[in-house]
C-alpha cells in the first residue's frame, strides 16, 4: 500500500471514529490498527522531512503544555538532609522549588566510591501505590543498583505522590506541572559535583515512562532515554498528567506518542516493552518506526528493543537488567559492579527501605512555609 492509500484509510477512520473537536487524546484514543495507519502515513522519507516533522511535534508539545516560555528557575537552594550509608551507595532526601512556592519532593542516591566524574540519570516513576510511587520496592531498587553502577540518581515524586501533597494528582495542568518538575529535576541533577553533562540518561516506567520521552524530546541535555512500558502507537496516556492537555492534536496536526518518543533521535534510546499492555505490538509496529527515523541518521545502533511477551506492566528484574546493560555502554558506567562471575545482575546490596525514611517532610523537617496549598493556588502559580 503506497503513503497516499495509508494516508486515505487513516483520514476514513478519523471521519468514523474520532471528533475532530476533540483536542485531547486520552487513553486508547486509537485504535491498534489506527495506530499503525498513523505511523505508516507519516514515515517521513528523507532527513530533511522528519526534521520539519519535529519542529512541529515540539512546537505542539510546548503549545500544549502552555510552556512556549519555561518560567523561571527559582533561587533558593534545596534542602537535602537524613543522609543513609548503604552498601555501595547513599540515600539522601531532597526538596527544592521547581516554581516559587512548590516543592518537588524525592531521594537522591549516590555513588558510596568517589569517582573523577558521575554519570547522572533521572528516575520518574509511575502510578504505582502501596507505597506510593518512589517508596516501591522496584524504584528503590532500580536507583540504588545504578548508584552502584557509579551514577548520581535523582527519584522524585509526581504531583499528589509521596511527599508532593501541595495538589491533587489529577490536576487539570498536570501534564505541564510534571514537564516543569522534570526540567528542574534535571537542573538539579547538573548542579550537583562531579556529574558529568555529557552523561546524563532517563528512565521510568508507565506513566514515569511518559515523562521519560516527554522531557527527552523537549530536553537535549538529556542524552540517553530509556521509556519502559509506554511508547505506544494507539495509547496516548489515560491519566490527565499525560493527555490532560492538547500536547497531541490541535486544529488538522495531530501526532502520537510514537512520534514524541523519536525525538529522541539520534541519542540512544531503548525501548521496553511487554506482551500483557499497550505497549504489546512494539516489535512490529513502534520498534520499526524508530528504526526508520534512526537510520535517517545513520544511527541504527542508538535505538534498541528489549521485548517481553510473556510479561506485564511494570519494572521488574528482567526490565531492569536490560536497562542496566543499556545505561552501562552508553553511559560508561561500571556494570562489573552489580554482575556475579557468571555475568547474571546482582541485586542483593539493595536495602528497601521503609517509607517514612525517605520521606522529606516530617516533624524534624517540615513543609517550608511559603509552600502554596490546594489545587486552585497551584493552578494560579501556573499562571504567573
């Protein structure tokens, strides 16, 4: 089938299935086979098209988020404090503006051996509870295995997770508020001694995957992506910190996650995947796509595709080893550290830890006072 059948068929199941009134896309706003149609209709043929494509992906994105101009980045310093000598590595737990007056709120964990430099690399997580997004057993023991690997790892709280109870997770700009939290979580991370700029990587899982390719497409100091279990061609995020605003669709423009995720191009990127979630079609529907934009540049190496069929939605072991030994080459981190003779990952040094340590507001360390409170306070900083 030629591009002009695909892109015939695509504009017929629009015109049946989907208002064109409707600017954002939420959830399985496609369907697979409308998610398939999508890419095949805007598989760019040359260089030079994918890079007018991506100009108007991230102008949409930046229009969308309502953050065409990033506010400023408040003075203040950040509070870190309740430092834990683990094995291998260090846990610290942080706070600091991202907007006067809010907090993000997360663990910083740190190499315990002192290098000449650190690879640095941020780690969203997902909508995952009990406990609460970066208390998980599996963040846990993802950020402190990449600490051991020899990186400064930054784990922080979506809005309504955790410590970040300044507003409800289902605010109605949520999607702008975590893209503006990321961007100062990666400022963090660069202020921080010895981490190397040249070495900076991300990676979450579900909606921490979303926030993974969002922030390494409108971000190029982000240099290594790893989204696990999300980049989806017919999914575009079913909570409103992913598709509650119009990052997608506006007027005739219309893109998908897939496309967001290729931004990421030519860094390297590894795509994550399972047979039990949106994600199931990666290696014949997304992982081709991205192929396609990375040889555009003569890249093919950067991309890569750890599938997992027989496997659900979330970061465990197996996701977790193929994240390892991805970040290790890419990054120059130290991946002897965490391996057995036999070459399997261990990840016994990990201590999970109980949720109230690492917690950054308590009763010895309260909530700064001029932290704005309620969903409407929040919303009116956005505004400023």
């Amino acid at each position: 089938m030629n591009k002009i059948s695909v892109f015939v068929c695509f504009s017929l199941l629009l015109s049946l299935g989907l208002s064109a009134q409707d600017e954002l896309c939420k959830g399985s706003y496609f369907t697979p086979a409308q998610g398939k149609a999508f890419l095949e209709a805007h598989t760019p043929a040359n260089l030079f098209q994918w890079k007018q494509r991506t100009e108007q992906i991230r102008a949409r994105l930046r229009e969308g988020m309502q953050l065409e101009t990033m506010p400023a980045r408040p003075a203040s310093a950040p509070i870190i404090h309740s430092k834990k000598i683990m094995d291998g590595y260090t846990v610290e737990n942080v706070a600091f503006e991202s907007l006067p007056g809010f907090y993000v709120t997360g663990n910083l964990y740190r190499p315990l051996t002192p290098q000449s430099s650190y690879a640095g690399i941020l780690c969203p997580h997902g909508h995952w509870t009990d406990p609460d997004g970066r208390f998980h057993e599996q963040m846990q023991i993802r950020c402190a295995t990449l600490a051991r690997m020899g990186a400064v790892v930054f784990a922080w709280d979506m809005i309504g997770f955790g410590d970040s109870k300044q507003c409800d997770h289902n605010l109605s700009k949520g999607v702008q508020l975590q893209t503006i939290n990321s961007t100062r979580a990666l400022d963090f991370l660069l202020s921080l001694p010895g981490v190397d700029p040249a070495r900076i990587g991300i990676t979450g899982a579900s909606g921490g995957g979303t926030q993974t390719f969002l922030l390494t497409a409108l971000d190029p100091r982000i240099k290594v992506s790893v989204p696990c279990v999300m980049v989806s061609a017919y999914f575009f995020g079913g909570c409103a910190c992913e598709s509650g605003m119009p990052i997608h669709k506006k007027g005739d423009f219309q893109t998908n996650n897939v496309e967001i995720a290729a931004l990421a191009a030519p860094r390297p990127m590894l795509l994550i995947s399972d047979g039990n979630d949106w994600t199931r079609n990666n290696p014949t529907v997304e992982y081709p796509f991205m192929q396609r934009i990375y040889r555009l540049y003569k890249k093919e190496k950067n991309v890569g595709l750890v599938h997992l069929p027989d496997e659900e939605h979330d970061y465990g072991p197996s996701k977790r080893k193929a994240l390892y030994s991805f970040m290790a080459k890419h990054l120059r981190m130290n991946l002897k550290a965490v391996t057995k003779s036999n070459g399997e990952v261990d990840e016994s040094a990990t201590k999970v830890l109980d949720q109230k340590e690492l917690e950054v507001f308590n009763e010895a360390h309260p909530r700064p006072a001029n932290a704005v409170m309620d969903n409407a306070a929040v919303l009116k900083l956005l505004e400023k």
